[in-house]
C-alpha cells in the first residue's frame, strides 16, 4: 500500500511543480517594484540610522566603562 501512496505522489510531482511554477510566474507579475531613486533614499536612510546607533552605543558603551573604571577604584581603595 505505501508503494502505491509513493508512486502515485511520483507520477503527480511534475504537475505540482508546474502548477507551482506557472503560480510563481504570476504572482511575480503583481509585484510592484520599488524605483531606483526610492532603493537609493532608503538605502541612506539605513545607513544613516546605522552610524546614528552607533555612534549612541558607542557613548553608551564608554559611560558606562568609565563608570565602572571609578566604581571598580572606590571599591579597591
């Protein structure tokens, strides 16, 4: 019974794909692609909101090193 069940899968399997394959087609003829000129402005968007955290993270970060320096001298002293 279950080489029946697997040869009948095997014979529907070149249908699937093709069904599958004219599915993708269309689907990817209703995508509405972004222009260049809205790729580029939210490319520098993210870049720009990448330097921005890092450059918080950064002050975060060296603040609480330094913090953690003078707390670490009071505590040996």
């Amino acid at each position: 019974m279950e080489e029946r069940n697997f040869f009948e899968k095997a014979k529907q399997w070149p249908q699937d794909v093709k069904s599958y394959v004219q599915d993708l087609r269309l689907e990817m003829k209703r995508v509405t692609w972004p222009s260049r000129k809205q790729v580029q402005g939210t490319t520098g968007v993210v870049i720009l909101a990448v330097f921005a955290f890092a450059a918080y993270f950064a002050a975060v970060d060296a603040l609480l090193s330094r913090s953690i320096v003078k707390l670490y001298n009071v505590m040996t002293k």
